[in-house]
C-alpha cells in the first residue's frame, strides 16, 4: 500500500511512503498465550490489543499487526518467524 503525503510549506511536496502491513496467520499449534506473549513482546502491543489481535487471527486466519515501512517490519517479522509462528510482510 502507497500512502501519498503532502507538507506545504510555501510550495507543494509530495512525499511518498511505501507502507506495508506485518500479517500473522493462523494456525494449528501455537497457543493464544503464545501468541499474546509474543505480540507483547515483539509489536510492543498492549496486553488488551495482543488479546484482540490474537482473537481475529483465531476467528478471521489473520490480522494486521503492525504497519509501517519495510526495514521497521522487518527485524519483528524475524522475531515472530523465529518464536514458531507464520507472519508475512504485505
């Protein structure tokens, strides 16, 4: 997804940023605290949206977690791939 910015300041600007969003997907055999734990721990989310997030995975296959751009996704996508669970960067 391309977000189109603009700043005005005296002349028009556009800023483009490429943002993605970091994707966990259901699955079989990691558990809701598990998964909790680790939106905690890796997306800085609190425990309430960690809940949240965690229940649409479950119910949907899939949540957005976290947006942003490519190289600030990255090192947690990493993170989530590394503690068993299935992320993709979109």
């Amino acid at each position: 997804m391309t977000k189109e910015k603009t700043r005005d300041s005296g002349s028009t600007q556009s800023l483009k940023t490429d943002l993605r969003d970091l994707v966990v997907h259901n699955d079989d055999f990691n558990t809701f605290d598990h998964v909790i734990k680790t939106l905690i721990d890796v997306c800085e989310h609190e425990p309430p949206q960690a809940e949240q997030c965690t229940l649409i995975i479950h119910h949907n296959g899939k949540c957005a977690v976290r947006s942003g751009d490519y190289s600030t996704l990255e090192p947690m996508y990493r993170e989530i791939l590394n503690r068993g669970i299935t992320a993709t960067i979109e």
